[in-house]
C-alpha cells in the first residue's frame, strides 16, 4: 500500500511540473527556415505564429505601417510535423539570432510548451535553445484589396543590382511601366540612374496601364535581401498605390505590401 501511494505521489509530481507540448516538428533543412526568420525579423521583431494543418503561418505588419508581411510554410515543407492548433507570440528577432546558429549539417527539432519555443540543433553537436512565449498584442491584419495594372516577374540577381545603383543616388526609387518595359530610376544631390528592363527570359512586364510608383529604398532592399540569386520576384504595382512583392524561399512563400510615397 506505502508503495503504491509513493509510486503515485511520483507521477503527480510528474504530471505538476512537465510542460504541455502543443508542436514537436522536425526539420532537416534548417536554411529555408533560417531565411524565412531573417526576412521576416527585417520588418516583425515581435509577432505572432499560427500553427495549425497548413503549417506554420504569420501576418503582421510593421512599427512604422510601411510594410506588411504575410509568411507561410506548408506543413510538408517539414520531415515530421505534429502539432495541436496553436497561436503563439515570440520575440522574432531573438529567434532569429538562435536559428542563424544552426551549423550546415545541423537537424532542427522545433517544440512549444505551454510557456516556450524549444529549439534543439542535432549535428556534431547537440544543443538546445528554448525562448519564452509571449502576449503579443496583434488585431486581425487583413490583405490589401487592391487591383494592379502592372505585373512584372524579375531574376532576383538583376533585381538586387539595380538597387544597389539605385542606393549610390538616393534613398528612395522610382518604379515606372511603359510600353512593355520597366524602368528604375533614383534621384540625389550627386546625380542620377536610370535603368531599363525590357523582355528578357529573367524580365517578364505585363501591363494594362502605364504605372510609376515610389517606394523606399531601404525597405525595397530588406525585402529582397533573402532573394536566391536565380529566383524570379513577382512585382504588382499600380500609381500611387502600395506594391506587392512576392517569392519564394524553398518551398516557403513570403509576400510583402510596400506602402508609396508620395512623388
């Protein structure tokens, strides 16, 4: 009978102090998650996660209202992936610095408790991170509704050097659609760019209308920086009106809406 009350005393003790896991997901291929995590920390440093069957998902837009961004990785972008509805908030920029420590053979285990994300990397070394969850305040972020009269699809690589030339001029650029072609100009004190792009196999412009756009410079760039070289960039601009900006990383998709300015 003593052991019998000992045996469960111990379990009720067990049962008091385990955490309750909600996620236990693996990933083989922590670059695509580490890429994810660093395009959305340029803009999000604290958001909110949606676990569910599709995968993992997050919408939010940033501090200054600039820039919103809707992320997703499908549930079999994951080697193993069991989890229970959750919506959790963590500090995306803390994440960030964990995932960017994962060395190139490393194996993720992701984890939630009822208190924390639990990150192990298995490799050479085994080790594991854990970041508290917490109450991230985040109203329902609801997708633009807008038409655009301007698609265009660019190679990431020619993308990201035209704005590089752009930022020897200027801190903002200007997106201009005319007769099938795309141009990108900036403008400053010491001088001024323009570039054409016209229909190429990495330049594809459809348009219905002609359409210049202003954006920030710098915003641009961090929304492009985790572009693969060889990957194509969806473009979506109307005048005067936010751009949309999307592609993807691995199996990933992340879409950006980037608010004008005024020309």
């Amino acid at each position: 009978m003593l052991w019998a009350l000992l045996h469960l005393l111990q379990e009720t003790v067990k049962i008091t102090n385990a955490s309750y896991y909600f996620a236990m997901i693996e990933l083989n291929n922590v670059d695509e998650w580490r890429r994810s995590i660093s395009a959305i920390s340029s803009f999000i440093s604290e958001g909110n996660f949606r676990f569910n069957d599709k995968g993992i998902s997050l919408r939010a837009i940033d501090p200054s209202q600039i820039v919103l961004v809707d992320y997703l990785m499908e549930k079999n972008s994951f080697d193993s992936f069991k989890i229970e509805p959750s919506f959790v908030g963590i500090d995306i920029v803390e994440l960030s610095k964990i995932v960017d420590r994962a060395l190139p053979k490393d194996k993720l285990l992701l984890d939630l408790t009822d208190s924390e994300m639990i990150l192990t990397f298995k490799g050479e070394l085994e080790r594991v991170f854990s970041l508290p969850l917490m109450d991230v305040a985040d109203s329902d972020v609801s997708l633009p509704e807008s038409s655009f009269d301007a698609e265009i699809e660019i190679g990431g690589r020619i993308l990201k050097e035209a704005l590089k030339d752009a930022s020897l001029f200027g801190s903002s650029v200007v997106l201009r659609v005319k007769d099938g072609q795309l141009s990108i100009e900036a403008r400053g004190s010491q001088g001024a760019l323009n570039t054409a792009a016209k229909q190429t196999k990495v330049v594809k412009v459809k348009s219905t209308a002609e359409v210049v756009g202003k954006y920030s410079l710098n915003f641009l760039q961090n929304i492009a920086k985790e572009v693969d070289a060889d990957q194509k960039v969806k473009l979506e601009i109307k005048s005067d009106s936010p751009m949309k900006v999307s592609y993807p990383i691995g199996q990933s998709s992340i879409t950006f809406y980037l608010a004008h300015m005024i020309l």
